[in-house]
C-alpha cells in the first residue's frame, strides 16, 4: 500500500533529477504534452497540494480558492516547490485516518488513493520533463510497481514497471498493447 514515504521517497528522485537539470532551458516545449518544462513541473506541484487539500476537505468538492504555481518562477524554486508541496501531502497521507475519503473527479479516494495520484503525477510528469529537456528520467521499478498495482489494477504485471505506468498513463505502446487514450487512475479504495 502506497504511504506518506513513498510519496516523500518519490519527490526527492524527481527532485534530485531535476536539480540537475535547472540550468537547461525550461522554456523548451514537452512533445506531445504541448507544455513548457516549466508549466509541467509546476502542474505536478499543484497536485500535490491540491490532492492535500482535497483528502483533507473530505468527500465533497472543495472549489473556494484558486492555488497555482508560477510557471515563470526559477527551475530551483519549482523544484524546491515540488518537494515543499510534497512533503505536505506525505503530511496528510500519513495523518489520515484509514476511513477518510477526499473528492477526485474519478472517485472517493482515501489516503493510498491521494498518495498513488501524487506519486504518479510526480513519476510521469518528471519523465515528461526530461523528454522536454532532452533528457531521459528512469522511473524507479519498486516505486512504479506499488503505483500500477494501487492505481491501474488492470494493467499487466508481467512487464518492466516504469515502462507499464508510462503505457497506463497514455505515454507509450507497451508492447503490443497499443498506446491507451482516454485512461484513468482507480483511485477509489480497492474493495470499490
């Protein structure tokens, strides 16, 4: 089950790549995603707060305030942002009484379900950045795997890890499973 560590464990390798990237051009357009570098890592730490907010605001939709990250801050201030935001979801994932659900568009999610999107957003999207900068990110077997089994239950378990939660998040054909569209995370418990 996906905890407040792995969301932690996760943000410090996307973190820590892109650290080493912070001097390359992050105005530089993602393929296929039609973001800059920029914008996309900024997405990721939005979500990461508002995934925070919304296990906290329980099961109805929480739509008070507008919260976003500038995209035009400095790569090193996303990056810092990424992990101050993530930390604060690890925060909440681990306080979170095993009963409580949060809104999602795609279903009440609990405190593995806010964890598993947050990781996903974090894993996928870094890979995303890196093919802006024209870099490769590996995501991380262990990690992928505990995403996949939490997030995408019906996504093959016979494959490489990174490579099945890049196919299950639309990136790429896996094999000869053709590249999905239209996918979506399972981020209600599993019973439901």
């Amino acid at each position: 089950m996906l905890d407040g560590r792995d969301v932690t464990e996760v943000a410090e390798q996307c973190a820590a790549f892109l650290e080493g990237a912070v001097a390359a051009d992050w105005t530089a357009v993602v393929p296929e995603v039609d973001w800059t570098v920029a914008k996309t890592v900024a997405h990721i730490s939005d979500c990461l707060l508002w995934y925070s907010t919304d296990l906290l605001a329980g099961p109805s939709r929480l739509s008070t305030a507008d919260v976003a990250v500038r995209p035009d801050s400095s790569p090193a201030d996303l990056v810092r942002t990424l992990r101050t935001f993530a930390s604060v979801l690890a925060a909440v994932v681990a306080a979170a009484p095993a009963d409580v659900r949060g809104w999602h568009p795609w279903g009440l999610a609990d405190a593995a379900g806010f964890a598993g999107m947050g990781c996903d957003e974090m894993l996928v999207h870094t890979h995303d950045a890196a093919r802006g900068l024209g870099l490769e990110f590996a995501l991380p077997p262990e990690l992928s795997r505990k995403v996949l089994v939490r997030m995408f239950p019906d996504a093959p378990t016979d494959r490489d890890p990174g490579e099945t939660l890049l196919w299950a998040n639309g990136r790429i054909p896996l094999g000869e499973l053709p590249r999905r569209t239209g996918w979506r995370w399972h981020c209600a418990p599993p019973a439901s």
